[in-house]
C-alpha cells in the first residue's frame, strides 16, 4: 500500500489493481467506500480492457471468439510501483502470456495518482507495443459514501451534473448488456435525486458527452465530492436491492455491448484503437468539498 498525503487529503493505493484505498481529509473523515463485501467487495477498480459486460462474456477478432469476465483484468493484476515523489506515485503493467489468452496483444498500462490540493487526480496511459494496431476500453469505478445516509437506512441522495438541460440515458439490464432505446434522467436543472429504485435497471449510463462533472451533494446540496472527466461516457451506480450506503461515479472510455452483439471487437460502441508505437493519455479527477 503506498500513501500519498498534504495538508488536505491523505489518499491510500494498492498495488493489487493499483487500486485507489482511501481518501481522508484533514479531520480523517473517510470519503472513498471501505469495500464491504455485504454491499460490494471493491472501492474504485480500474476497468481495462473493456468498460461493463460483453455479450454472453465472449468477443471477437478477426472472427475468432476470445472471452474475457466483466471489466476485464486489469482490476485482479498486481501492478510493480514504478515512482512515487510527495505528491505523485505510478504504477504499471504489461502484457504476459497469461493475458494473450484473454486479449491477444501486446501493451504496456500505467496509472499515475497525483494530489493537489483538495484534489486527486487519476491518470491513465496505454501504449501500444504490439506489432498490429490494438483496440480497447478503459474506465475507472469510484465509490463514494452517501452523504446524510446512515448504514441499514433507505439510501437516497442528489446529484448536480454540469448539463442543466435535458439529458439521456442508455440502460443496461439484459444479460449485463446495453437494450435498445434512449431514456430521459429526470433531472432538474442540472439535479438529480435518486434512490435504491433509481438503480432496478443496473448503472445510469449517460454518454455522447452529455456530462463532464458530476458533483454529489449532502443535505443542504453543498458538494461533497466532485468528479470531473472528458470521458464520452459516465455511468451512475449502486447496487440494487441492497440499499447500500455509496454510490459509484465512473468515468468511462467504453461502455457495455449491445445485446446480442457479435461483430468484431474493434467495431464496438466508444472503442479506442492504437497504431504501433503509440499512446493513450486520459485522466479524471476526485475533488473533495
């Protein structure tokens, strides 16, 4: 576990998925969920190669089948630590045999947490050092605590996206899949309320770029945290039927197979794709207060 810490927030990751642990502030209020497996064993886990389900956990390329399980592997790695200075530590990993026989291609992942200030920032980089151009998603799955929200309590809160007109939303309930339709979110001016019910269809996906913050609010809708991306898609969630005390804000280069899909790999919905030799940069960040 490496520490990083000023005079705001002192933040804790794992080498094990190069998982993001903790986030304290100053008075040592805990803000990222301490992983209950009564709820959901995970705090914020890197989604790599593909962001939510595939269809039937198979893909293909060049029509050859290949499976790989929800979110993908990325998540279950040990990554080596790489650096670390006061305010800034990496990680890293690579491919194996072991994960051609999931995802044939070679690649090379780091992951950078940097604080400033009242914020965490989570940086991504993918390098493609296969022979052939290489193709894949990324996302990340904070979970946060449910401000005014007591463990054993119905669990409710609000949400301030940066969109205060009409938004749309996709739903991902067949088979871990995305169904066809687009919905409205009703939201109001930008605010969100939700609660268990909010979540019977699995996460709130927005995507298209239709938001590029989402704030949680406490009671007298001052933030509590704020997450802030240029990721094309967002998805909201919490696990239904648990009224669990936290709710997941995740920033998503990619997103779930349509049902019954069975095209190529690369031809996937928000697919990223490298030549030989090159790189993906992207990054979100955590602010607290």
């Amino acid at each position: 576990m490496e520490e990083l810490k000023n005079e705001q927030l002192v933040i804790k990751i794992a080498e094990m998925g190069a998982e993001l642990q903790s986030i304290k502030d100053a008075q040592g209020r805990e803000y990222l969920w301490q992983a209950d497996a009564k709820y959901w064993p995970r705090h914020s886990p890197l989604l790599f190669p593909i962001v939510c389900g595939l269809w039937e956990d198979k893909y293909h390329i060049d029509g050859y089948a290949f499976g790989m399980l929800r979110h993908g592997f990325a998540r279950d790695t040990e990554f080596t630590l790489i650096s670390k200075t006061d305010n800034k530590v990496t990680f890293a990993i690579h491919d194996t045999p072991e994960t051609h026989r999931n995802y044939p291609f070679r690649f090379n992942l780091a992951v950078t947490y940097r604080l400033e200030e009242n914020k965490i920032h989570v940086i991504w980089h993918v390098e493609n050092t296969d022979n052939n151009e290489i193709h894949f998603q990324i996302g990340g799955h904070p979970a946060f605590y449910l401000p005014d929200v007591v463990e054993g309590e119905p669990m409710h809160g609000v949400i301030k996206f940066d969109n205060e007109g009409e938004i749309e939303r996709l739903k991902g309930n067949v088979g871990g899949c995305i169904r066809p339709g687009r919905f409205r979110l009703d939201t109001d001016n930008g605010y969100w309320t939700f609660n268990e019910k909010s979540f019977e269809e699995d996460a709130v996906i927005i995507d298209k770029g239709q938001v590029r913050e989402v704030a949680l609010l406490d009671k007298e809708r001052k933030p509590v945290v704020t997450v802030n991306f240029k990721s094309p898609a967002v998805g909201i969630w919490s696990p239904f039927g648990k009224n669990a005390p936290f709710v997941c804000i995740e920033p998503w280069y990619g997103i779930h197979d349509k049902v019954e899909y069975n095209g190529e790999f690369k031809d996937k919905y928000l697919m990223n794709h490298l030549q030989p030799g090159a790189s993906f940069m992207a990054q979100y960040s955590i602010k607290i207060g």
